[in-house]
C-alpha cells in the first residue's frame, strides 16, 4: 500500500511537468504500472478506524424522598436470603427452637371451690365435735338453729366458717365445734377438691 502511494505521488509531480514530452510518456507507464498491482485488502482495512467499545450502562439512581430533603441513593446491592441449613446452624445444637414452650410442662387448670349440698357433707362427716352451750345463753334462755357456711379443704379439714343467720352467742360457740369436725376428701375425676356447703347447728335448752 505504502508502494501505491509513492507511485501515485510520482504521477502527479510527472503530470505537473506539462509540456515535456518524456514525463508525458512516463506518466503514462507508471500509470499502467499502477493499475497491475495487487490490492492489499488486509492493510485497507487496516486503515479503517478501529470500532469505539460501547460503554456499559450506568446504574439506575434511586430517588428517596426523606423529611430532610430529597437524596439521591444507588441500589442497594441484592443479599441472598440464608439456606434452610444456616438457619438451623445458627441454634444451639444445630436443633430448631421449641416454639410450644415446655410442651408437656402445661399446668393444670385450677379447679374453683364446688357448691355442694349438706345432705351430701353430712354423707362426708367423719368426725363431729358437739358444740357448749354458752352460760350466757343458758341464763338468758336462748336456743335455736345457727345456719353457718364451712369451706372444706382437700384433705377434710375445715378451712373456714361465717354465720349466716342465729344469735351471736351460740353462733360463736357453733363455730368454735365445726372448726373441730372431720371429712372425707370429695373427689372430682379421681382428684380431690376444695368445696364448699352449709352446716345447721342447733341448740335446746336442756329441760
């Protein structure tokens, strides 16, 4: 290609020369010459401007409106979510965590104080301790039913006692007999319970 150019260069001073016979005939060889050499296409295409690589596209930029103002932020780059098997890895033992709690620790439900009849208590009764007649009431000549209502614990005991209706005097001495008295433990599905009922005392004036 290099030859091609300095040929045609020499043709053209040749053809400036004009009149001059001899660079007329020369011109016209060299010219003839020119046209059998063979074309270089590799080298032409050498020639070509070499193609610009196209540039790699910007990442989008995220617009954030905040309470201090517009910011402009890049993406965020995407975290892979953890496999199943670095969750486990994480507890203890490599075991999930019980989410049930204790699982077989449940408490039992507790059970409220059962209302029973006195017809039933009096059924239960083991031991029975037969109240005093207060002197008092003897000189004043009272007599009469005292209505009280014991709580009975699991084990038969007498948790407490109040008065419901009768004289104060002998309610007191009513009292102080039932909180002496015995009872079988009622029981409810096979577990004994605290229950709760009416006991009638009365009292008579000896004769």
């Amino acid at each position: 290609m290099a030859t091609k150019r300095l040929a045609l260069l020499t043709l053209a001073v040749l053809a400036g020369c004009g009149g001059d016979h001899g660079s007329s005939i020369a011109a016209d060889s060299l010219s003839r010459d020119l046209q059998r050499l063979p074309v270089d296409s590799s080298a032409a295409l050498n020639d070509q401007p070499a193609p610009v690589a196209a540039k790699p596209a910007a990442a989008p930029i995220v617009v954030s409106n905040s309470a201090s103002g517009a910011k402009l932020s890049q993406p965020a780059a995407e975290v892979p979510a953890p496999s199943p098997v670095e969750i486990a890895s994480t507890t203890s033992g490599g075991s999930l965590p019980n989410i049930l709690g204790n699982g077989g620790n449940v408490p039992k439900p507790v059970l409220q104080t059962l209302n029973i009849s006195q017809g039933v208590s009096q059924g239960l009764l083991i031991k029975k301790v037969q109240p005093v007649y207060p002197a008092n009431a003897l000189r004043m000549h009272a007599e009469g039913a005292v209505e009280l209502q014991a709580t009975i614990g699991k084990s038969g005991n007498i948790v407490t006692v109040k008065t419901l209706t009768g004289d104060p005097v002998l309610a007191r001495a009513a009292k102080e007999a039932v909180l002496q008295w015995k009872y079988k433990p009622y029981l409810l599905n096979g577990e004994p319970v605290e229950i709760q009922t009416q006991i009638t005392v009365n009292f008579k004036l000896p004769k």
